[in-house]
C-alpha cells in the first residue's frame, strides 16, 4: 500500500465514521425527545383528563382490560369505547404510554415482547390506587 492509498482510505473510513456517529445521534435525541414528550404527558395526567386524549382514554380503558392484555387489546378498547380519539391510533403512542404505567407501577411486565410479538401486560392497581400516591 502506498502512502496516497492509506491517506485516501484513511479519509473514507474518517468520513463513514463521523456519518454514523451523527446518525446515531440524531437517532438518540429523537429517542430521548419522543420518550420525555410521553413522560410529561402521562406524569401530567389525571382522572379529569380522560375526555379527548389518547393518554385519558387508555386510562379509562384500563379496568375494563382482562389480564393479561397487549397493545392490540388496549388499541381496539380505545377506539371502542371512545369514538372521539382521531384514528388511526399510533401504536407508538400507545406503546409509550403502556411503558409510563409500567414505570408507575401500575402494570407489570408478563412476557417482553420481541420483533412482531407484542409485550403482554397485566394491571397490578387500578387509578384510585395511583392518584392517592401522588
């Protein structure tokens, strides 16, 4: 290898290198952005809240879940119960929103869900529980 080849790769790998560190950047601030969006949005919820908002919805659906339940469960609930929530509702969301309860505590983990497989979930307390620990 010649001098001027190293130097080209050099630069190459350089240039792919600084990419993918700004690439994962940007992945990891979307992460930390959507993530302290849903936590400010369920850690501001209460009781009065459950008209209009997907967050107050799923809180209202809560009771009415059979353990153990996943997303699916939670999304056809929601759109059932409250016709008023724009559609569709974004698994994303909801999915954030199911993590900020299991947080709270207020749901446990059943089985970890992994590729198309969703997390399954059960309730551990119902809201009264919660909003007399706040």
């Amino acid at each position: 290898m010649t001098y001027e080849e190293y130097k080209t790769l050099k630069k190459q790998f350089k240039a792919e290198y600084e990419r993918k560190v700004e690439a994962l950047e940007i992945v990891y601030r979307a992460s930390r952005e959507s993530d302290s969006f849903a936590l400010l949005q369920w850690a501001s919820l209460d009781a009065s809240d459950s008209n209009g908002t997907l967050a107050g919805a799923i809180k209202d659906v809560l009771p009415l879940l059979s353990n153990p339940f996943n997303i699916n469960d939670v999304i056809a609930l929601v759109e059932e119960k409250h016709p008023e929530i724009k559609k569709p509702i974004n698994p994303t969301s909801v999915s954030g929103g199911l993590r900020q309860l299991h947080k709270k505590g207020i749901l446990e983990i059943v089985e970890l869900g992994r590729g198309t497989r969703p997390t399954i979930y059960q309730i551990l307390r119902n809201d009264e529980d919660e909003q007399g620990d706040e």
